[in-house]
C-alpha cells in the first residue's frame, strides 16, 4: 500500500495475500452526519455492526480504489483502479467503474473454482448476478 488510508470505526478486515495499489482507501464510516450543524458540532456517528468491510483473501485493489462502508469483497476477486465499491462483490469476479459492477467472472483452473465463462457488460447493460453465479 502506498499513499492510501484505512479508517476504522467499526471492523476493517483484509485477508490474506491481497494486494492494495497506491492510493487505496477503505473506509467503514461516513465521518460524519450529513445534516450542517451536527456535521460541526457533535461528535463523530458511532458504527454498526453492518458497516464492517471485509476484503477477502488474495484480492486486487487497483490504484485509487475506494471501499465504502458495508461492502465485503469475495476472496480472489479483482476492483479497477479507480472504482468506488458501495455494495458486495462475489469472490473469484472483476469489478470496475463507480459504482463498482462485475463485468467478468475469474476462472481459477484446477483450484476447485467452477468453470464459468467470462461476461462482459457492454456499455447501457445491466448486470444480472443469476447469469454467473445462478439463482440470488
């Protein structure tokens, strides 16, 4: 990691063998409350539970990736760089853009991952989570 940041109020857990590019932040907390004069004056939210982000093991985070709060990244999975994650991604998936999609899905050979064939969203698409990874 170099340049970037990790802001905890709650829980951030970075599995094994991943990997953060320059500039990564990671954040579990809004900072705080988004009304003018609590945002000055009173102290900082306290977290739940829910907002704990999770990166599971052998993950990528490409260069200036932002993780937001709540978000849990499945392991061997892989985020562009510059993408701003907000919501779940699936272990063993590509995700880019802002806000974070998958527009492919890894296959890893031999280790025990199904086979599955990459899909890639083209431009207006919407992404359906039952054509990689069957019923959600």
């Amino acid at each position: 990691m170099s340049g970037g940041s990790i802001c905890s109020a709650v829980s951030v857990v970075i599995g094994r063998g991943s990997m953060l590019g320059a500039d990564v932040t990671i954040a579990d907390t809004d900072f705080h409350p988004i009304d003018t004069e609590d945002r000055r004056y009173r102290p900082l939210p306290e977290g739940n539970a829910s907002d704990a982000v999770v990166i599971g093991n052998n993950v990528f985070l490409g260069t200036r990736t932002v993780v937001l709060k709540g978000v849990t990244i499945g392991d061997n999975s892989v985020i562009g760089a510059g993408s701003v994650v907000t919501r779940d991604i699936p272990g063993n998936s590509v995700a880019a853009g802002q806000p974070a999609k998958v527009i492919r899905c890894l296959s890893l050979g031999d280790a025990g991952a199904q086979q599955k064939s990459p899909q890639v969203l083209m431009r207006g698409e919407e992404w359906n989570d039952t054509d990689l990874f069957g019923q959600v």
